[in-house]
C-alpha cells in the first residue's frame, strides 16, 4: 500500500513543482482566457502554460496546460465543493475528458492543448443540486 501511495503522489508533486513557477508568469492563477455568466453564476477560466516549466524539470507528462474555472454564485461567493470536469475538443476532433480538482477557490486540471488550434472547452459543475454547463472556443497559439 506505501508503495501504491508513493507511486501515486510522487507524480503529483512534480506535477505541483512544475505549476508553481509557470503560475508566477501570469499571477498566483494563470491567464484569465474566458468569463461567462451561467444560471446567475459567474464562471472565469484561466489557463498556465506549463511547458517550459515541464521541460526544464525533464518530466515526460503529455500535459500541456493547467486549466482552472473559478465559479461565484450570484452573491459573489466561492462555489465550494463541486464536483467538475471539462470534454475538450482539439483542432482535429479529438476529446480529451478530464475530472478538475478543488484547489483554492475554483478548479483545476492538467490539460494536453497540443498542436495549436481551436480547442472547444465544455464544463460540467455540479453543486449540490445545481447543474451548471458551459461551452466556449478558446485558440492556442
């Protein structure tokens, strides 16, 4: 079981080793790429490029990218607790389907944004009863 366990967080740390340094290029939560008004919520996505970060530490992670939604309700508060994810399409048609993490006051995830292109990003957030689902266009260059 300590094994399985050293095998399961030692990525993550990497993984968090890389995110650090690429998120201070762009402030504490990467580049605001996206905001949207959904069901009286307020979604802001950001994105940190992580891949001069990832080449520098040698790490062979397909990830490109860090995806985050920050979700507000109508009063202006962190949505907590959610459970969320995001179906992204490439510029060939391809999908990657990708369960986001709590972190802080929003969401995140390690995404493949490769080659450049338009990439469709659908998000599903669930919150206790509330369903909120949303889609957007988003170019990498």
């Amino acid at each position: 079981m300590k094994k399985l366990m050293h095998f399961m967080i030692a990525p993550m740390m990497l993984i968090c080793l890389v995110i650090a340094p690429a998120a201070a290029q762009h402030g504490s939560d990467g580049e605001t790429i996206h905001q949207a008004a959904v069901d009286n919520h307020e979604l802001t996505y950001k994105l940190i490029d992580m891949r001069q970060a990832l080449k520098e530490h040698g790490s062979n992670s397909e990830a490109t990218h860090h995806l985050m939604v920050f979700i507000r309700d109508q009063n202006g508060d962190a949505v907590t607790g959610a459970k969320t994810g995001f179906l992204i399409q490439d510029p060939d048609g391809k999908q990657q389907k990708v369960m986001a993490m709590g972190m802080a006051d929003g969401y995140g995830a390690d995404v493949s944004l490769d080659p450049p292109g338009t990439y469709t990003i659908k998000t599903k957030a669930v919150a206790g009863d509330k369903t909120l689902l949303h889609s957007f266009d988003h170019v990498v260059q």
